[in-house]
C-alpha cells in the first residue's frame, strides 16, 4: 500500500473508528465500575456530605456507582469460557498437536475474547509465525483493529488497520503505528513523535537478501504467508454490538436512585430550626443556653401570638424508593440476561428449576457461542494449514463447549447411570458430571482394562496348580469314585 492510499484509509475510516470506539469506551467504563454517575468525581464513588449546593436542606452530593455491567459481563464469560472448548479434528494425533499450539494460554484467551466481545461488540484474535518458526496467536484490544470487508454475500476480511501507540525510548513521547494487513503482506507505518499528522513508512522488519547473501537492512514490509489476512473476529451477535447498551439506561437509573437515597439519608440527619419573636439577639447565645438549660426565651405579645421555634426536616420516601430500586435491577437482569445473585436461592432447588434459573444466560451463551465456533474453527484451520495437516478445509471439527454452573449433579449422575447400557462410552465420558476432560477419562478406562487383563494374566501365570485343579484334577476324583463303585 502507498503512503497516499493509507493516509486516506485512515481518512475515510475515521468517523466509523471513532464511533465504534466511543461506544467500547463507554463499556469498558462501565465494566471498571465508573459509571456516569460519576464523571465529576473522575470515575471514582465518593461519599460527600457537603456537596456545597446552595439548597440549606439538600447538602449532600454522594456519587456511588453499581458494578453490575461488569456482574454480568463476567456471568457470561464465567459460564462459557471457565472451561475451553474441546477441539476434536478426527485423529487422535492431530488433536494433541492442536492441543499443544494453543497451549497453557489458551483458556484465558476464551475468557478475553468473551470479555472484550461484550463490551465492543467483537474481539479479535491475530496469529502469525515467531522467529522460532511455531505457530503463535494472541488478543488483540479491539479498539486497535478497523477491518475492511469485501461487498460479496461471503463478507469476506480483504484488508485490516490496526493502530496503537508506541513509545519512541529517544525523545520519551509516543507516536501511533499503523499497521496495514492483506492477505500476502503487512506493511508498518508511524506518526513522528512531534507531529501526529506526519506519517512514514516504519523500517523494523529485518530484510535479508537471498542472492548477494547479506543483510539489506530494514524494510517497513512483511510477508507473512499465511494465504489470508491473520486476524479472526469473534462477533458478539449480528450486528456486533455491545451488551452494555441494551440496559444502560436502566444501570444509570439505578445508580441515581441508589445515590439520591444516600442523599437522603446524609441530609436528613440536618435539621434546620426556625425561631419566633426569640427574645435574643445572638445566636450563639441561643445555642449555649440550649444546651445548657435546654430552654428558650421568647417574647410573647399576647393572645394569637406565634412566637415559638418550628423544625425543618425532610421526609424519606422509603418505601417507594426500595421498589423502585427492586424493580430497576430486576429489569437490568432480565435485560441483561442473566442471574441476580441476590435472588439465587438453591437450597431446595431441583435441577430443572436450577436449569429455569440459567434460561437466560444459557439463551445468551448459546447465541455468543454458535458465533465463537464459527471463528474458532478459523484459527484450528489456520493450525492445520500451517502443519501440513491432510485436508484442512474440508475436515469436520468438533467443539465441545462445557457450562460452569451450580448443578443437581446426583440427578445428572442418575440420568448417566440409567442410560449407560444403551449409550457409547464416548457420550456418558461426556455427560459425566464429575469428569473434566472427557478424553482424558476414556484414556483412562483403557488403561484401566489394560492393567486388568495384564493382572489376570498374571495371576494365572503364578498359580498353574490351581489352574489345572479346577479344570481336569475335579474330574479324577470323579471317576475314582465311580470305579470304586463299580468294584
């Protein structure tokens, strides 16, 4: 790409960056528990008694922000992504292969995929080859990545921007880079330092020539030789928009209810008095002979006089408050999809009530995870292509997605036990419920089997008399007794 074709890339891409952006921002805000509530306090909650409003009876300025996008973000990812899916390609060797690649890391980029997702909509994952040569992969912070879609109906990723900032050792500022992907090349670009408008090319890729057999320096381009551009989205849903935005309106109402009860109650303990026809003229006076004679001189001029002291306070409307504040986070997890932790009641609860309780989690997780299969099969593709495994777009996966939540695991144990004679091994090893690793455990029943044989074996090995006893010696006594009959 030439430096004129990026700048306006950069250009025409703007509006739709900055958008997108905003709206991810704003979640992940939310998501750290800085709510707009407090936006005056710098993201922080505050409890300020003495707000300095102009109002004597309404002092207080408490600002407290509730975490429940983040309660609900980290629901989801919990219940889906707290075990990996399990990738089975049809061949045992393969799979350990695939196994290895992902490696130790491979859990927690689930669980930021799925963070990241919910609060823009989509993440992404970049792979590439180190300098060792092995496959590697890793997240990518979404608001670094602009795609570029074909118009066909395949909506294919034809071109990738990503941009961040990096800090330049030299002068101690940062400048942005601009990395530009297709699926042959990647080409670096930076802003100087001084003047974000001025962009260049950025020379950090290693150049070798082949023919003359020396290094040639540093280029700004790089063939990754991947036959595809090396990024893959994980969308959230279709239109890949956040979660947070179906229920901020409701989040933000009740942080408001929450705070202006906080209010309340700091600005009723302040209790304003009102004096008539008070035969003084100093109100410390006033206060010293309250409190030491705990009496009030007034003056009083007769019959219909209304010389006396009057109180202003404020009334709680406590009731009114806790059922709206009940009914608004109950809206927000019902918006929200998921489980209210303060209504989690299971001492008595059968598993399908248990199984009520996550129908709406389960309906969200469902949704996000027939999208992550999608993606998710990208990236073992993009293994096996890399390993020269046989037919690699044409090979059926298999993903196997497991939920972590609380369960009748005795009636689940007692569904298994029914249906065991008539289901294969492979199936109850993945219905069992206090199995993890469902391959792990049919390895484990073979080994088990083998340690059997061998042990019987063994055992007739080390015991020939009583071997042959039991199948010829019962049969001499046997006849000796009939021919001493005979005789």
């Amino acid at each position: 790409m030439e430096l004129k074709a990026l700048k306006d890339l950069i250009k025409n891409t703007e509006s739709q960056r900055n958008a997108f952006n905003q709206r991810y921002h704003t979640s992940v805000k939310y998501y750290k528990n800085e709510n707009d509530i407090t936006i005056r306090t710098r993201g922080e909650s505050k409890i300020k008694e003495d707000g300095g409003k102009k109002d004597p009876l309404r002092r207080a300025d408490n600002r407290i922000s509730n975490s429940l996008h983040q309660l609900l973000v980290d629901q989801e990812a919990g219940y889906i992504a707290t075990v990996p899916p399990k990738i089975d390609v049809g061949n045992e060797k393969d799979n350990q292969l695939i196994q290895t690649v992902l490696g130790d890391q491979y859990n927690l980029a689930i669980n930021r995929l799925t963070v990241d997702a919910c609060n823009a909509g989509v993440s992404w994952l970049h792979y590439w080859v180190d300098d060792q040569g092995n496959f590697r992969y890793g997240v990518i912070d979404p608001d670094q990545i602009t795609p570029i879609y074909d118009t066909t109906l395949d909506n294919k990723l034809v071109g990738l921007l990503r941009s961040y900032r990096e800090l330049d050792t030299d002068s101690g500022k940062y400048f942005t880079v601009h990395e530009y992907w297709n699926d042959k090349q990647a080409q670096f670009f930076r802003t100087s330092a001084n003047d974000q408008s001025v962009i260049e090319p950025f020379n950090r890729i290693p150049s070798y020539d082949v023919t003359a057999g020396y290094d040639a320096g540093e280029s700004n381009t790089y063939d990754h030789k991947m036959g595809r551009v090396p990024f893959i989205p994980f969308p959230k849903n279709k239109y890949q928009q956040p979660d947070l935005f179906k229920y901020k309106g409701l989040i933000d109402a009740y942080d408001h209810i929450y705070s202006g009860f906080l209010n309340d109650v700091s600005d009723v303990q302040q209790v304003i008095l009102v004096l008539t026809n008070y035969g003084g003229t100093d109100l410390n006076t006033f206060m010293d002979n309250l409190k030491k004679y705990r009496a009030i001189k007034f003056n009083n001029a007769g019959n219909g006089d209304k010389s006396g002291v009057d109180k202003l306070t404020i009334d709680i409307p406590v009731e009114a408050r806790k059922t709206l504040l009940d009914l608004t986070r109950e809206n927000i997890f019902t918006e929200g999809q998921g489980i209210d932790p303060a209504k989690f009641e299971t001492t008595n609860a059968s598993g399908t009530a248990i199984k009520m309780l996550y129908s709406n989690l389960e309906l969200k997780a469902s949704n996000t995870q027939a999208y992550f299969t999608n993606s998710l099969n990208d990236l073992v593709r993009a293994i096996m292509r890399f390993y020269n495994f046989k037919d690699p777009e044409g090979r059926k996966i298999t993903q196997t997605w497991k939920r972590t939540r609380v369960e009748d695991k005795l009636a689940q144990a007692q569904v298994v036990s029914t249906v065991a004679n008539f289901t294969s091994k492979e199936a109850i090893a993945r219905a069992n419920p206090i199995v993890d690793d469902w391959q792990q455990e049919l390895e484990d029943q073979k080994e088990d089997i083998q340690n059997s044989d061998g042990f019987r074996a063994s055992q007739s090995f080390d015991n020939p008399d009583e071997e042959d006893y039991s199948s010829d010696d019962k049969a001499t006594p046997d006849k000796s007794e009939q021919a001493n009959k005979k005789a």
